[in-house]
C-alpha cells in the first residue's frame, strides 16, 4: 500500500496517514496540484509521478 510506502520511506520526517494518503491519492489521480495549509510535508515528500506538487494557496 502506497501510504504505508510513504510512512516507511519518510520515517525519520513526521508524515501522518492523513498527509501520507493527500500524496497517494494525487499520485493514483495524477493530480499535480493540492490546496493545503501545512507546506511543510508537502514541499519535502516527492510523489512519483511529478517532481513537485504545486500547493495552492
């Protein structure tokens, strides 16, 4: 499961489920935009299939 991935591979970064599963979800969708107010775990964690995500606001 692709959430669990992202806790296992970003251990050492606090990532919750929630965050863990905004990322699955835009990856599943091809999704390369997401609005959210915590930056911080966004902008570290890499999706696979885009470089970056693009956070809005």
């Amino acid at each position: 499961m692709r959430v669990s991935e992202l806790i296992t591979r970003y251990a050492d970064f606090p990532l919750g489920a929630v965050d863990a599963s905004v990322i699955a979800v835009a990856e599943r969708y091809e999704v390369d935009r997401i609005a959210t107010l915590d930056r911080r775990h966004f902008t570290v964690v890499k999706p696979e299939h885009i470089p970056t995500l693009t956070l809005l606001p």
